[in-house]
C-alpha cells in the first residue's frame, strides 16, 4: 500500500491518520492517542457492497475518555451515527482538534 502524507504507517506497525494512530479489530476501529485525555471508536454496524468491495454504510462513533479511574457512565463524552467511513474520520478529527487549516 502506498503511503501518503495523511496515512501512513508507524515504526511500530500502526497505521496513522493525520499524525494519530488507526487501529481496527474487526468492525471496530480505534483513533488516537491512548495518553490524550481523548479518543474516539467507531464502530461499523452495516456494509454494502459496491462494485465487489464492502464499504460501511452506518458507523457509529465513540468520544471516548482515557482516564481509567472514571466510572464507566463518564467515559462516553458523545456520539453520533454518520453514513460513511469517511464521515466518520471527519467528525473524530474535530473531536480531536486534528483539522489542518489550509
């Protein structure tokens, strides 16, 4: 896979976005710093095929915090459900304050 200047992949195997590290497991994919207060889970709950290839249809997404002593009902911060992956990588950048400006 080629890189580019918006993903890559790191030293130690993981694939960046926008200088964050992008993990997936399954439907389930993992965006940022796990030492910032913040990251946020998307979570892919419907496919559709086009043209052969299995593109999300319905993502759900997580701001989560990282802080382990919080009780489980404050670790969600928010979440909405977008169309699209690509959607998706768009509202977790703002979350994360990861916009560039042009």
């Amino acid at each position: 896979m080629a890189e580019t200047k918006e993903t890559k992949e790191t030293k130690n195997g993981f694939f960046t976005y926008r200088g964050l590290p992008l993990v997936r497991k399954g439907n389930e994919i993992y965006f940022g710093n796990m030492s910032d207060e913040y990251i946020v889970r998307m979570q892919i709950e419907e496919t559709k095929d086009m043209g052969g290839i299995q593109v999300a249809s319905k993502v759900r997404i997580f701001k989560m915090a990282t802080d382990p002593t919080l009780p489980f009902d404050k670790i969600f911060v928010k979440s909405v459900e977008k169309s699209s992956l690509y959607e998706a990588l768009d509202i977790a950048c703002a979350w994360l304050g990861k916009f560039k400006a042009s």
